[in-house]
C-alpha cells in the first residue's frame, strides 16, 4: 500500500510541476508537443520531415528524451533547431522536473513549436504529465494493428495518432482500417494521420496541421 | 531517497519469488524462457512459428503477459499449447509473483519448455528476474540498427537475440551488420539469430539450438 501512495505522490508532484511548465509555455506562445510511442517507431525521422517541412513557416525547437545515447539529437541538430537532451540513465519515461530542467538550457527565443520526444516506451509514459498541449503518439504499420487495444492508456491519454511506415504497407500483416478503428474504439476523438517518412506521404497534411496550432477537444 | 529504498525492497522482494520460481522449474526440468521486446516486434509470431516447428518434439506452455487483452493467448492457443494469461491493467512489466501465481493455473505436465511473453517493453522488463533460464530480446528490423545503443540494458541481461523480419530489409533503413555489432558491443556474449516469421527463415536454427536447452555464459 505505502508504494501505492508514494506512487500517487510522485504523480501528484509532476502534475504540479507540469502545471508550471504549462503556464510558461502559455505566456512565451509556445505550442508544445509531447511524442510518444515503442522504440523504433519513427519519432526522430518524423521530426526531421517536419523540420524539412515547416522550418521556414516557424522556428521549432526540440527536448529529446532517451535512456542512453544522444544519437536523437545528433540527428534532429543538423537541422538547426535548437535542442537539449535528456538522458534518463535508465528511467522509462520523462517526467515535468527533467523537462523543466532542460527548458533551462534552451534558447527558446522566437520559439513558436517545442517538440519533446519522449523515451520509446508505449506503456509508462502515458501517465506523466509534462505541460504539453497534447501528446502525439506513433504507432508503425510494421507493429500491426493490434496495438491500440493492447496498449490503451497511451491511445486514450494522446490527442493525435500518426500512423507511420505506411510506405510497408504491403509487406507487413497490418490491416489499415482495423488499425484505425482499434484506435477510435479507445479514442473516438483521436486526430488521425497516415505518413511515410520514406515516401513523404502524408508529411505536408501533419505539418499543415501543425501550423494551425490547435488542440484537438479532449 | 524513500522512493529508491522502496524500489530497492520491491527488487528484494522480486528476486526471492523468482528464485522460488527457479527452484520449481529446476526441480520438474522445465527450460524457461523470458521474451521481451518493444511492442509489435513479433513476440507472439515467433512463438507461433516455435510451436509449429516443435510441437512434436517437446511438449510446451507459454506464459501471457499484456497490460490489456488476452489477444495474444487467444493467438497461442489455437496451437494446442496450455497458456494463461497475466492481464496488468497498466503495469509495464511482469514480476516473479505474477509468474509464480500463473504457474498455478497451468497444467506442467510434461513440459519441458515454457515461454514467458514479458509485456511489450523494451526499458521495464529487464530489472526484473522471473526465475527464467535466460531473457530471449527480439528486435525487429523495422525498429532501426540503434536500438541496442539506446536500450543498452534490456540488450545487457539478455543471453539470446532474435533479429527479427529480415524479410523487410530490402525496405526498411537497418544494415544488419551495424545492428548486430552494436548489440554485441553492449552484450559480446549475445548468441544472435536471424529470422522471419513470414518466410520461415532461421525459425528451424532457432528451434533446433532450443532443443538443446542450453543456458549460454553470462
């Protein structure tokens, strides 16, 4: 039982602090983004197409969570945008203290869109408020279409779902309707997108999206 | 500093079931495997493909582990294998007790093997003993060539690592070189095999080094 209430404890103490981080977004006019999904989903290559996308529409920039390695923001750097990583040593998700931290070290100055790419992980991250406006979770074809009724608290706690790798489409067992309805079952409000960071497919409606800066009712 | 104590004596407490757990399995001659994977690697496929291939060579169970469904012991069963399933309504991870409670509902008759199906994760499971042999990680193709960089300690705790979906690599950007040497850079004593569940690749060199049932050194 005591673990149960430390653990409620935690939470509580990140809503708080998430709050914090929520309230300066909002006065800097910041857009914030929360990306989650299984390692290997595509995060890091979404970020690139959408910073090929929109970095003349917008100045953007990144907090990249990982448990090891700063692979993710050798790669998203090239691109110009400012961006902090975190590594978590270990821990599986990131949580509003870590984010409040790294925001120290950003230059957020003309910052109209903060991604934070948060730990691959499809189960622990989904309880942890960190100010965002929404999370976005990425699910790829190549997981197959299953996943949303075997991982139901990220598919309900995100606002929009990007269905990725749709360029494997006919190689993998993932049938794109079933994915999509699994998906609505758990979320009937879930914003949805089909993209392949391959082909290009569907990169300009997410990135025309975005510019629209609105979050979805929840 | 209460939270780390807490989690240490929640480790403790793991570990004693687990060895409990080992001793049975020791005692009847039951060769237990604990597969772990990020979400939609192919956990369940693989197994399928095991049970088509060893069915008639040893008598096997299989342990379900998801956060939500019994889709994946519904998949399982049709092969005729005695299976329960652990539901965690949210846990990210399987513990020694859930296991030990599971071994209760499942008829080990005959079994010579057991596969424990971890939730998919691929950061939680690996701190958490369940009284296997060894932990078996599966990593897709499709997931990228990185991944044992980024999750070095799932990579670490393992003895056996499936490669799996080779048959997409024609279309997905993983050099299987670059994935099996950072793999064996974390873990020199990973033992790797190469598979597809859709072409039936490596499933027989697979299955016939399980019929071995040999712990490799850790």
């Amino acid at each position: 039982m005591s673990v149960i209430t430390i653990e409620r404890k935690v939470l509580e103490k990140n809503d708080q602090v998430a709050a914090g981080n929520r309230r300066m977004f909002a006065e800097r006019g910041i857009f914030v983004l929360n990306l989650v999904s299984s390692p290997g989903s595509g995060k890091t290559s979404i970020l690139e197409k959408t910073f090929e996308d929109l970095r003349d529409a917008m100045k953007m920039a990144v907090i990249e969570g990982d448990v090891q390695t700063d692979l993710d923001a050798q790669r998203v750097s090239r691109y110009g945008v400012p961006v902090v990583q975190i590594v978590t040593l270990g821990g599986c998700h990131l949580e509003a203290n870590l984010v409040r931290d790294a925001l120290e070290k950003l230059d957020l100055t003309g910052v109209e869109l903060l991604f934070i790419e948060n730990v691959g992980n499809l189960v622990c991250p989904s309880g942890y408020d960190l100010g965002e406006a929404m999370k976005v979770v990425v699910l790829s074809t190549t997981e197959g279409d299953d996943k949303p009724l075997k991982y139901p608290a990220m598919i309900r706690n995100s606002s929009v779902l990007l269905i990725n790798k749709i360029d494997l489409i006919p190689y993998v067992p993932c049938d794109l309707d079933t994915l999509r309805n699994n998906a609505l079952k758990i979320n009937p409000g879930l914003k949805i997108f089909e993209i392949s960071c391959v082909t290009g497919e569907g990169i300009s409606a997410w990135c025309d999206w975005l510019k629209k800066k609105e979050t979805p009712a929840r």
